[in-house]
C-alpha cells in the first residue's frame, strides 16, 4: 500500500493519494495533505469548508454533492476551486481526510 510522506511523518494512503483511514484525520493531518494540494495555509475558508464535507461524511457516509456544499456553505463554486484548485474531490475531499467520492461532490 503506498504511503505519503511529510513533515517527518507516514500516511496510508490509496493509488491516488486519499487517506486510507479517516479516523486517523485531526487538523495536523490535513495541514500535511494540504501541502500535497500546494496549499501553503488552511484559512477559515478552508476550516468550514473541510468540517462540513466532513460532517456530512460522517453522518451520512459519502460526500455531499458539490450543490449542497455551495448551498449550505456559501460558497460559489468558484470560490471552492479557489480554495481547492484541484476541486472539490480531488483537492477539498483529500484534505478532509476522506475517500475519493464515486462520483461527483
């Protein structure tokens, strides 16, 4: 299983770069995975964003779809890409800790 390596410390990580276990995600471990995105610093922007994909994982086991995201947070999908230029699956999802959606978010 490949791992991603950063500031000294290992992740499990998929083919593609996702968090094998997102149980293991705390603010320090999406710092690091911001780095692999070339987000240099996590703005509240980016806090709000990451906790509510986060949330509703949690309770509902996928990622919302990016409507939902840009309904309840706010958020113009520019904004998300803005945030996360690799978008919101690739980019947002990754640093939240969480598996690559199936299909679109």
């Amino acid at each position: 299983m490949p791992e991603f390596n950063v500031n000294g410390r290992s992740y499990l990580v998929d083919e593609e770069g996702f968090l094998q276990d997102a149980d293991l995600w705390n603010e320090d471990v999406a710092r690091d995975f911001a780095v692999s995105e070339s987000i240099t610093e996590l703005t509240p922007d980016h806090w709000k964003l990451l906790n509510y994909i986060r949330d509703y994982y949690m309770q509902y086991g996928i990622a919302p779809m990016v409507r939902k995201v840009c309904r309840d947070t706010k958020f113009e999908l520019k904004k998300i890409y803005e945030l996360f230029p690799s978008g919101p699956a690739n980019g947002a999802c990754k640093v939240a800790g969480l598996p690559k959606p199936a299909g679109c978010v």
